[in-house]
C-alpha cells in the first residue's frame, strides 16, 4: 500500500521507517530541505538506535522516499498520516496543534480520491474530528476518512516498541477506515500483537490516559521514596515487594530524580488542561504535575545536604543530562531544573552526557563540559548520578572516589550500593529511597 507521512520528525520518522519494512511504499513529507537532504542521504538527525540501518535498507528496497512535494506524495497513497509536533503551547500547558492543522489545510487542498488522514500525532480528544471538519471545508467535494492512531514509542527503544507493540490503537468512524488500517498493520497483527479499535475520541483518551497512569506509577514511587528514607524501607525493594503484585507489575517503579521527555511532561499538562476544559477535573493528573516539581527541588536540598549546607564554591561533577538513556533528548530533563540551581548557588558544575552535549550546550550556560566522568571528578566535592547511562553503571568507584578532594556521591538513580560506595572510600552517599549515609546537619 502507498503511503505518505507528513512530518519527519521523531514520531514521522521511525513510523515511515518501520512501515516500509512492513513491505508498504511509504514517501515521508517535510518542509525544511536540510533535513530531507540529509535523510536522502541515509543519515537521521536524532539518535535512535537501529534507526539509520532499517532507513537504509528501505531506501536500497525502493520503499521508503523523501520529499517536500506534498503532491507527488499523495498521489495513489490510499492513507496520509500526520506526524508533525504538538508541543506545549507557552503559557497555557494546552497542545500547540497549529502544524497539525497547517498540515490538514495543505493536505485537503491538494486532494482529489479517496484517502484516510491518519492523526498520529499525539492530540487532545476532539482533535480528529475537527481535523474532518477542517477538511470538509476546504475540500467540500473530497470522499475521506479520519482516523486517530496514536503512538506510544519510548525514545532509545522505538524501533522496538514499533515492531512489538503491546497494542496498536485505532480510532475510527467507518469499517471502511477500519478495514485500511488492518491491512497496515496486518504484519503485526498476524503475529498476535492486539489492536484496539474504538471511536476517534476513545483512542485519542487512551494515548494521554496510558502516559499520565505511568507518569502517576513514577511519581507515586518517587513520593514513596520521599518516605522510605524517613523510615528506613528501602524503595528498591518496595518497588519489588509491589511489582510481583501483577495487578501492579514491576515496570515504572524506579524512583529517581522525576520524569522528564517529551511525552509525560507535555500530556500531562494537556491533560490536566482537557479535564478543566471538561469541568472534569483530573486531581490526581495536576497533583502528579505538582509532585515531579517538588520531586526535583528536594534533589537540590540533597545536593546541598550532600555538600554541608551550601554549594558555593563547590566542585559538583554531573554524570548525565539527557532525561533518560539511550537518547540527545533533553526536554523537560530533571537536569535542566537541577544543574542551574546548583550554578546559581555558585558551585563549579561539570558535566558529562554520552549524548546531551548535541543540545545542552546552549541549555546550560555555565557548566564545564568533560568527555569523561573520571577527568569529570578530579578534584571534586561530589558526584552527581543523574543519568543512568550505562557508562556510568559500571564505574570503578575506587577510582572516582580517590581522585576526589571530598568523594561524596548523590547517586539519583540508585545504580549503587550506599556500603558498596562507602566501602570504594566515599565519605558520603545517598540514593533515592534508600540507605544513605550524610554529613551532620
Ligand atoms: C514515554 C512512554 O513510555 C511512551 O509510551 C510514550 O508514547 C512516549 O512517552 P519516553 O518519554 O521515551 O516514552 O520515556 P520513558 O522510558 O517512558 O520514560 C519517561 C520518564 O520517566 C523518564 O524521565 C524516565 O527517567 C522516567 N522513569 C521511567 C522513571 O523515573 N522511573 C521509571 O521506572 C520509568
């Protein structure tokens, strides 16, 4: 089947990629020539593992092309798919959905058969409908079908989450746009991978429902830790005692520093917005808004405790910046709101990230930037776990700790031990929600 994709960013990308290895023909639209040059010439602009080969090996196929001719595109493709950006609108929290809708214009002018426009773009409930509206009005005569499929791809694990969905979500209004989006997805359905089809609005609620539930399960542990280091429990092993529970399950219980990226953040704040729009207020949605706020304050005063009450002048080495691992994304990173505090206090800031250098450069005035964590903490006053990579999983503590002037560590991801750090030679250590060992108040 032919199938155009308007938008080549994260989402536009790796969906246009997978689905040519499906076997479809898909052209991907964009407006910005840099980019679609450098695609055409089989590089990606983000950092997706696996991305750049599976794109290679479609474009060799004859099955995956690029182009900013919205026209040539569409001709004889039986679906569109819209995968351009929805960010926050400043001020307001609610979805930006002026490309969505700048698409659909430019889209239903040029349109002349029959053809599903595909919303994949993550967008508040009511969206696709008036998407249909929109296009009834610029194109009164055109025969179409609207469809809501959202996507729930995890950065540094997209081609994955793609080829082996825990479900694909569809929202229709006819078994005619139904039935085109069975024989899209038909590669993963014959596997057994279940799809869900609903009503536009359904599948548009299930995209923001799913996010703002794991954002909930984060903070919730995140909170919970909060306790844990009250009481001495331990929240690793609370997130253990919970998750053999399978109406609970283990995953989204590590606590840490907050969630970041470019999902939770965002669709919680739409979110909350739609409930208030609705007069259906989503109390638990904006206190876990609230909560991952104050979960990254109190990973400050950690940092200071760590360092005596004050950061002044303090050499502060930080492992990490990208809001998880295995991705350049910083959006919304809890190191975003963490390390320019700790600058506007005054500590000397270095910073190592496998990858958030491409962007963080410019977010983050005032830091020393190091290749590596060991020239990183040479003659430090502490480290700071603040990205799980694994680079900095497996760290010879020894080491790090005995090239620092006062080896203290705030590990804000729980990737060691407080006896194993304390027996490598720091002084001080803390976790989160676990045993720690502090300097006196
Ligand atoms: C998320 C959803 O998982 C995906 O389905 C959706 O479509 C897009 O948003 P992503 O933002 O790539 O994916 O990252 P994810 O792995 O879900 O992590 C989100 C945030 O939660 C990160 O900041 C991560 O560090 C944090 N997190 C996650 C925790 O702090 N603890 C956990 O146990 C899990």
């Amino acid at each position: 089947m032919k199938i155009a994709m308007i938008g080549t960013g994260y989402v536009g990308l790796v969906s246009g990629v997978c689905l040519a290895d499906f076997g479809h023909q898909i052209v991907c639209i964009d407006k910005d020539e840099a980019k679609l040059a450098l695609l055409r010439d089989g590089k990606i602009p983000i950092f997706e593992p696996g991305l750049d080969a599976l794109m290679a090996a479609n474009m060799a196929a004859g099955r995956l092309s690029f182009t900013s001719d919205l026209q040539q595109a569409i001709t004889g493709a039986q679906a569109v798919f819209i995968a351009v950006g929805t960010p926050s609108r400043r001020g307001d929290g609610h979805a930006d959905l002026s490309y969505v809708f700048a698409a659909v214009r430019e889209l239903a002018a040029v349109l002349t058969d029959h053809v599903v426009i595909v919303t994949k773009s993550t967008v508040p409930v009511g969206t696709s409908r008036k998407v249909a509206d929109l296009v009834k009005t610029v194109n009164p005569a055109l025969d179409f079908d609207v469809v809501s499929n959202p996507e729930f791809l995890r950065e540094g694990a997209a081609i994955d989450d793609f080829m082996h969905p825990d479900r694909i979500v569809v929202g229709v209004q006819t078994d005619r746009a139904a039935a085109v989006m069975q024989a899209i997805y038909r590669p993963l359905t014959d596997r057994g991978f279940p799809m869900l089809v609903a009503n536009l609005e359904t599948a548009e609620m299930v995209k923001y429902a799913a996010n703002a539930f794991l954002a909930t399960k984060v903070t919730f542990i995140n909170e919970m830790a909060l306790l844990c280091e009250r009481t001495d429990a331990d929240v690793n092993a609370v997130a253990n005692g919970m998750g053999f529970d399978q109406r609970i399950g283990p995953k989204f219980l590590q606590a840490g520093p907050g969630y970041g990226g470019s999902c939770f953040p965002k669709d919680t704040r739409a979110l909350a917005r739609i409930g208030q729009d609705y007069a259906a207020p989503l109390q638990i949605v904006e206190t876990v808004i609230k909560v991952n706020e104050e979960v990254k304050r109190v990973m400050i005063d950690k940092i200071i405790d760590l360092c005596d009450g004050h950061v002044r002048k303090k050499t502060i080495a930080v492992l990490g910046l990208t809001f998880k691992p295995g991705t350049d994304d910083m959006r919304d990173a809890p190191s975003l709101t963490i390390v320019p505090a700790l600058v506007g206090q005054g500590a000397d800031v270095r910073v190592v990230d496998p990858q958030g250098f491409r962007e963080a450069e410019e977010l983050l005035p005032g830091v020393t930037w190091y290749d590596d964590a060991y020239a990183a903490v040479q003659g430090a006053d502490l480290v700071v776990i603040l990205t799980e990579w694994d680079d900095f999983r497996r760290l010879d503590l020894a080491r790090l700790s005995g090239s620092m002037a006062s080896p203290r560590m705030a590990d804000l991801r729980n990737v060691y031990d407080c006896d194993d750090a304390l027996a490598a030679g720091f002084t001080y250590y803390t976790g989160v929600g676990r045993k720690s060992v502090m300097p006196p108040a």
